[in-house]
C-alpha cells in the first residue's frame, strides 16, 4: 500500500516550487481511475430548478447554462461503483457505472463463466466468485486518464534521468556519449496525442479548504505535475506543462462574514471573509503567476471550517450553547443564504456562464459533538442552493464511504484511492 509522505507547506504568502517527483512502488496490472479535475467535463445542468424559498430574493437570480448536446454523457452521475482491487492497489481503483439492464440480462451476466442455471433462479450457489468485470459496464465506464498520463510522466521522468546521468558522465570525462554536446543531452521527450486536447490549455478552479488543496497536490504528484504553493492555509496550483493544464485551489476559513472578531479564528492569517480573502490575496497571487482568467471550471464547497464557525460565533454572541445537538433551522438558513452569495460572486467575478460544480461532503470519522450530523446537515444545504441555482454535484465525497483506512481518523485523507476517485 502506499507509504507515508509529508510535505512542509507554507503558512505565509511566499512561493515555492515542489517538482513532485518520488520513487514508490508501481503496482502491476493498476488501472488509474479517470483523471483530473476536468472530468466533471459535463459542465452546465440541464435547467435550473426553483430558487430556495428560503433564501433572499433580493439577490440576483443567475440561470446556469444547459449543457449541450455536444457534451458526453457523465458517468459519475449515474448509479455505480467503486470498483476497488481485491489485490489491494490502490491504483486499480475505479469508478463503473450499472449498465441499464432487463432482469434477465443482468442474471446472464453476473453467471458468466459459473453456474447460470442455478444463478437463473436466484441461488448464490450458482454465483461466479471473479473479480470480472463485463464489457458492457466497462464501455460506459470513463477512460484511464490519470493512469495515461502518470505513464506518460514516468516516461518522460525516465528520459530525463538518463539525461541527466549521461551529461554527468560527460561532464566527468568519461568517455563520449552519443546525443551529448557540451554536458548536456538532447532528448525528444514524448509528446502528448491529440487525445488530449480536451484537456489543453484548461484552467480549473478548486474553492474550499485542506481536502482541495491535498486532493491537487496529491493528484498533481501522481501525474508528475509541478506543484507551487501559496501556503498550506492560502492556496497553490498544478501545472502540466505538456498541456498547458493548470488546476489551482484557493484556501477559504468558510463562509465567516465578519472580520472584527479578533478571537474568533485568532491563529489564522487575515482577511476572514471570502469577499476579502479572494480580492486581497487569491486574485493577486493569480495574476502574479499569470493564470487569473476565467475558468474553465470552478468547483466550490463550504462544510468543515463552518461547522467550527458557526459554533464559535453562537457561543460569542450568547445565543448557542456550546456543543448543542446538531445545527437550528436558522442557522442553517444562514449558511445556505452565504453559500448562494458566494456562487453568485464568483460568477459576477468571472462570468455568469463560467461553468461551476459544488463539491459535497465526505463523512468525518468523529463521531462526538454531533459533527457527522452538523456536516450532513451544511451538505444538504449546500446541495439544495446548488439544484436552486442549476449547478451540478462534483460527487467526490459521495464515493469515499468506506475508505476508512486511508483517512487520518477524522477527516483527510492520504495518498490512495481517493486520490483516483478525485482524479474523475
């Protein structure tokens, strides 16, 4: 499995540079599941439902786009599985959707290869035990992305340490070495095919907290991107250089709306709110690494730091008791009320038609103080201002129930299959 990695990221608004290159085992016979951020390609909803009741009128109401009909149909939004390999490589984790199917088919299917007589009657006695995945699930399933281009990378990774190894002798003085002038080799690097241009010159926003900013650093190590951080609390990007790929994520403290409150958040750099976090240090630190444009996907979620904020403000302003069971309808209204102005800022900010997702909610493994219930109840929100608005779900969370092992006990998780399941 896979082994501990730690990065240092910064706290402060200085950039570095992480070449995220690492030796590790390679697990043979792994299948990548369907890679980065873009493969929630079906951008736009099909209509946007009736705005929240619950939620001011007085904002104004941007429809989202209908996708379409050049758009592929989403296989993560369709009813499937986490196909995950009884061998234990993770890297052989992917997503498969449920062929729609007749009774009799799906029986036929599952027989294949045991005893369809027995299956035909519903006997698990008759049940094949294989690991066989048919084709007709595999033709609805997304392609191998991440492991095409992590292959890709090794590839290229090789080619280059040759490289360096033959310059080196060749600087040394040991002896000619064919393709070296001067210390240095050239190497024709392999190129990518026309495949991907989907993916060229692509830019893809992650708003939210530590889940987005590890799930694109780890994705980005995987493919053998270059990582920049802003800092571990601020935000980074990965770029792709073969594609002009370029996947950032901005570091928000929630939907926090005040900035006077000194100790709430006291140990957190300022500003607080996300109008203030994004104007003064988000955007500024786009244009500086020239990638602030509109993108060509924003994805947004706001779960975990407002849980803790709202705790913390209620108790502040003597109208929570600390630590109450679950969240009050009020409280939540307010929640979903910020979560709508944030997804109409943005697209004020950009673009009304900048194609958008809402990420949802993974399950936290602490189970004291109400925190599961707080979460699914922010996430209900979350999803219901989404379908008001028309912007679809980046299912991410969905599929990571049961992925315990990989998690730190209470909320992230580190390099393994949920890193693939991102990579859709």
């Amino acid at each position: 499995m896979s082994s501990h990695r730690s990065y240092t990221l910064l706290r402060s608004p200085g950039t570095v540079i992480m070449p995220l290159v690492r030796s590790r085992p390679v697990f043979a016979g792994g299948v990548f599941l369907a890679s980065t951020v873009l493969f929630a390609l079906v951008f736009f909803a099909d209509a946007a439902a009736e705005q929240l009741s619950t939620i001011s009128s007085a904002l104004p109401s941007i429809k989202y786009n209908t996708c379409p009909s050049s758009c592929p149909p989403d296989p993560y939004a369709q009813h499937g599985m986490v196909h995950y390999s009884a061998s234990g490589a993770y890297n052989e984790t992917r997503w498969v959707p449920f062929p729609e199917q007749n009774e009799e088919a799906q029986m036929a299917m599952a027989a294949k290869g045991g005893n369809a007589a027995d299956w035909k009657y519903g006997r698990i006695s008759g049940l094949p035990l294989t690991d066989e995945i048919p084709e007709e699930a595999w033709d609805i399933a997304p392609r191998d992305w991440t492991m095409q281009l992590r292959k890709w990378g090794l590839e290229n990774q090789a080619l280059l340490e040759a490289e360096a190894e033959a310059a080196k002798a060749a600087g040394a003085g040991t002896g000619a070495v064919e393709g070296v002038e001067g210390g240095t080799a050239e190497v024709a690097l392999m190129e990518l095919g026309t495949e991907w241009d989907w993916a060229r010159g692509k830019l893809v926003v992650f708003i939210g907290s530590s889940h987005d900013r590890n799930n694109v650093w780890q994705w980005c190590d995987e493919v053998i991107g270059e990582y920049t951080s802003w800092g571990g609390h601020i935000g980074g990007f990965c770029h792709i250089e073969a594609l002009d790929l370029t996947i950032a994520h901005w570091f928000l403290y929630g939907l926090i709306d005040d900035e006077s409150l000194a100790k709430i958040r006291s140990a957190e750099g300022r500003p607080l709110t996300y109008e203030l976090r994004i104007k003064d240090v988000m955007r500024p630190l786009m244009v500086e690494h020239g990638i602030d444009r509109k993108p060509d996907l924003m994805v947004v979620t706001s779960l975990f730091w407002d849980e803790g904020a709202i705790e913390e403000y209620g108790v502040h302003y003597s109208h929570r008791v600390r630590k109450a069971p679950a969240f009050a309808y009020n409280e939540l209204a307010w929640h979903r009320s910020r979560f709508r102005q944030l997804i109409t800022h943005l697209r004020e900010m950009y673009s009304p038609s900048m194609p958008m997702m809402v990420r949802t909610r993974h399950i936290r493994l602490i189970t004291g103080w109400w925190l599961q219930l707080k979460i699914q109840q922010l996430d209900q929100g979350c999803r219901a201002v989404a379908r008001g608005l028309g912007v679809r779900e980046f299912t991410w969370g969905d599929k990571l129930e049961g992925y315990n092992q990989f998690s730190d006990g209470d909320q992230h998780y580190d390099y393994g299959p949920t890193t693939y399941i991102f990579g859709e």
